[in-house]
C-alpha cells in the first residue's frame, strides 16, 4: 500500500525522479520548515529518508517526517546498520545527503569526523562513500561568525562537501529559502549537461524616464529570465542575470540595469559567454527625461528616439546568441522572428504571443538558422528546458 504521500511525488516536474536524498534534521529550530522541504523534494519526484537528531526530536516530532516522506524517520541507530544502508557503498545506497538545517554543533562535528548522532554518522558514511553531501547552515549570526565555526566550515568545503550560504536576518543566519535549498539539490542531482558553460540570461522590461517620477515601460514580467537562469543553474552552469524589476533567487548572480542606455553600457563592458538569451523587453523608444516633474493636467508632447538594438552588441561576447520575438499572433510572431535571427545574427530566436504576458505559462516556437521550429508550451520552467535542450 503506497503513502498518501506518494500523490505529491512528480507534481512540480519528474527532476529528481528515481533519486532518494536522505535528509538530516538537526536541533535548529529551523527544524519545522523540514517537513515542507521534504515535501517539495517529494514534488519534484524524490524518495526522501528522514534522519533526525536527539536534539532534532525535541523540536520536531518525528511522525511530522514520517507523514511527508512515507517513511519512519531514523532516530537511533541499530543493528540495521541504516548509516550504511543509505550512504554506504551498496548498490542501493542513496544518491545524495542534505542536512538541513544543520547547527554548528553538527556542522563542527561533521567538520572533525564525531559520529554521536544519527545525521553526524551519515555524513562520515556520506562523504568515505564518495556521496554528495550538502549542509544548509542555520544558528544566530554570532555563533555562524565565529571563527572556529569559520575554520570547520572550511573543513568541510575542503572535503568536497557542498555549503548554502545562509540568508541574515535579525541577526540570524538562517535557512535559505525552500527555493534556494531544492535548486541547490537539482544542481547536485540533475543531468548536469550544461555543467562549466558561462551563461548570461537578460530579462525584464527597461524604463525609460521621462521625469523623475514617470517611465515609458512594458507589460513584461520577467518570469521568463527567471525561468531561464533557474533551469540553466539546475543544470550546472555558471550563471549571470541581467534584470530590471524581477526579484530573483539568492542562488542566482544577478545584477540590475534600468534604461537602455544602462544595458548598452553594461554590455559594453561585458566579458565572454558561451551562451547569451535575451529575454529582455526592451523598450523601443527612449526621451530625453525632464529634469523637474511634469504638471499634470496639460496637453504632452513627447519626442520619441529609437533605442540601439540590444542583440548585435550581445553577438560580440557570445558563442551561442539567443533572442525572443513578442507578437500578438502567431503568423506574425513566426514571420518577425525569422526575419528578427537574420538582422541580429542570431542562433535561436523564440517567437511567443502577448498572450504569455505576466503569466506563468507560455506558447512558443523555437526557430534555428535553418528555419527548423519546434514548438514549446506549457509552464514557463519547462519552455526554458525545452530551449536547454535543443541550444546546448
């Protein structure tokens, strides 16, 4: 008889499909967010193993686990010999460890090989094994500054155990958000075909200022960049975003740009990439913005200028140069955007509709030089590993 769990496994995408992460909890109270950890690892398709601390089990129940993975949480060791069962060299061992969160108690334990708990003896187990292990620090900010904690977190990267940075706030370093953490696991467990490949991915909508407090802008949200970077990082690039009014995630490096003559200068600047996609929504036309406010109430005239185009500069620092091409129809999406590749020397152009706008999903045909077009639809996160798929 399956878990009710189980119903969640393959909900968000089937990335991690076929892995089994075990997950340590140690006695942050941070604890309480490994239930919904579990559950998002179970979304993407995971077999997850709960492991729990004694001091993990004071803040936490162990049923709470037992309810989102399916499967009891091991709590002591026995003559199972678990530790070995899941992170030892067996053929049915599991494909990675993730403590999260882990404490500086635990952290430095790991750090010095003390095996006293369930999680501490895994992560020996882990790491002999040859085993990906990723510790998701989380404690107040003093004890994650303090520099014996710094030399152990060392220690740790020097054995090849992988570390997210902890989000600060209130003087604490927590948890990274749950976003940051399953990133981080799909990079580690994913297929890994973009690994060591630099990668810039321009995205938003510029502004152009007309006076300090009005723009001339667009509808573009941006979730497509967003999609992009995402799915490009889970599959081992190095990653840039380029971005105008998106709010990305801490595991992404990212920097702003506002006006088109913003981005011009910033791609002048720019260095080499394998791959460049420019999603960006880039405004026609540009103003010379007025210095004071305008009065409302009055007639305007505007004297509207062309912006340079975005893509031949781009073509420069690209290997790989990819553009998108917004239509209101499909026809005339197809029609600008081969004609779009041709004048910018593209690679790839991605023709989509307004119909995408601000949504989360999208319909789209991807174009080569060849005029071959696949189409692509559905959520924004698998259009982008369509593109993924067909540029690499």
């Amino acid at each position: 008889m399956t878990h009710p769990s189980d119903d969640l496994r393959g909900s968000s995408s089937d990335k991690l499909r076929g892995k089994t992460v075990v997950l340590g909890v140690t006695g942050s109270i941070a604890a309480v967010e490994s239930v919904k950890l579990a559950r998002e690892l179970t979304r993407h398709g995971a077999r997850v193993i709960p492991v729990m601390s004694p001091a993990a089990c004071r803040i936490l129940h162990p049923d709470a686990l037992w309810f989102a993975t399916g499967r009891k949480p091991v709590t002591d060791l026995t003559g199972d010999v678990e530790h070995v069962r899941h992170c030892g060299r067996r053929e049915n061992q599991a494909d990675m460890l993730l403590v999260a969160p882990c404490t500086a108690n635990t952290l430095s334990k790991i750090a010095l090989r003390i095996d006293d708990t369930p999680v501490t003896t895994m992560a020996t187990t882990a790491v002999g094994s040859g085993l990906p292990a990723l510790l998701v620090p989380a404690m107040h900010a003093a004890m994650y500054d303090n520099p014996f904690v710094r030399d152990n977190l060392q220690r740790c990267r020097e054995q090849g155990i992988h570390l997210a940075d902890p989000r600060r706030a209130e003087g604490k370093a927590k948890m990274p958000e749950m976003e940051d953490v399953v990133a981080r696991v799909l990079r580690l467990l994913g297929k890994n075909d973009w690994a060591g490949k630099q990668v810039l991915v321009v995205g938003g909508a510029t502004a152009e200022y007309l006076d300090p407090v009005r723009v001339l802008t667009n509808r573009s949200s941006g979730k497509m960049a967003l999609a992009l970077a995402a799915a490009a990082y889970q599959r081992g690039a190095e990653v840039e975003l380029w971005h105008h009014g998106l709010n990305p995630p801490a595991y992404l490096s990212s920097s702003t740009f506002t006006t088109s003559v913003d981005l011009v200068r910033r791609v002048q600047q720019a260095g080499r990439y394998h791959c460049i996609i420019n999603c960006a929504a880039i405004t026609d036309f540009t103003c010379r913005a007025q210095e004071r406010k305008m009065a409302s109430g009055q007639p305007l005239d505007l004297h509207l200028e062309p912006v340079p185009r975005i893509n031949p500069l781009l073509r420069e620092h690209a290997n790989l140069l990819v553009g998108f091409k917004l239509e209101t129809d499909r026809e005339r999406a197809l029609e600008r955007a081969w004609e779009t590749l041709h004048r910018d020397g593209l690679d790839y152009v991605v023709a989509n509709t307004t119909a995408s706008l601000g949504g989360d999903d999208a319909q789209a045909w991807i174009i080569d030089r060849e005029k071959n077009t696949t189409p692509a639809s559905g959520a924004k996160s698998q259009v982008a590993d369509r593109l993924l798929d067909l540029i690499r």
